[in-house]
C-alpha cells in the first residue's frame, strides 16, 4: 500500500470528505451534519461518523446533561487530513467550471 492508498482509504466515499469539511472549525452535533450534508441518510451518517471515530479523525464526545447532547470534532489526526485536502479543495474550486463543462 502507498501513501495515497492510505490516504484515500481513510476518506473513502463522497461523504467521509465533506463530513471533514463540516467539522474542520467547530464541533457539529448529529442534526448540524445532517442539515449541512443535504442527501446524507442518517444511516450513512451515523455509519460514517463511527467509522471515522474508529479510525481516529473524529473525536465524539458525550455530555451528560439533562437533556443529554453528542458533539462530533475533528481529532489532531483528522485535522492534519484536513490540511492535506486543501489543496485538493483548491484544485476543485479553480477548475469547477471546466469540470461541470466537460461533464456536460
């Protein structure tokens, strides 16, 4: 396996990115996901989020209150993935309009 194997399959899926995306600058409960992920099941969601709290992108935390909350944040490790997508999102941002012509 190389480095992009690796790399890929820790973000395998078109999800697990953009869930990455979501949790980059704050921590989201489950409900913040899923209103920024339109199309997201809640299935996949809560798969995806224990896939990646597995892995140790994700960091879940529980807090034990009267009306009990889950918080989802990105771990060190998750955030120096983020980094490393950057200039793919860049890419991505750059070449949008050719990538929509050519799929055209």
């Amino acid at each position: 396996m190389c480095g992009l194997d690796a790399a890929v399959d820790m973000i395998g899926g078109k999800w697990k990115v953009l869930l990455l995306w979501a949790m980059h600058d704050q921590p989201r409960r489950f409900g913040e996901l899923r209103r920024l992920l339109p199309g997201i099941s809640e299935k996949v969601l809560t798969q995806h989020l224990r896939e990646m709290a597995a892995d140790q992108i994700v960091r879940r935390e529980a807090f034990d209150e009267t009306v009990p909350r889950v918080e989802y944040s990105l771990s060190e490790f998750g955030l120096s993935l983020h980094e490393a997508l950057r200039p793919l999102g860049a890419w991505g941002t750059q070449h949008m309009d050719r990538i929509a012509e050519v799929r055209a």
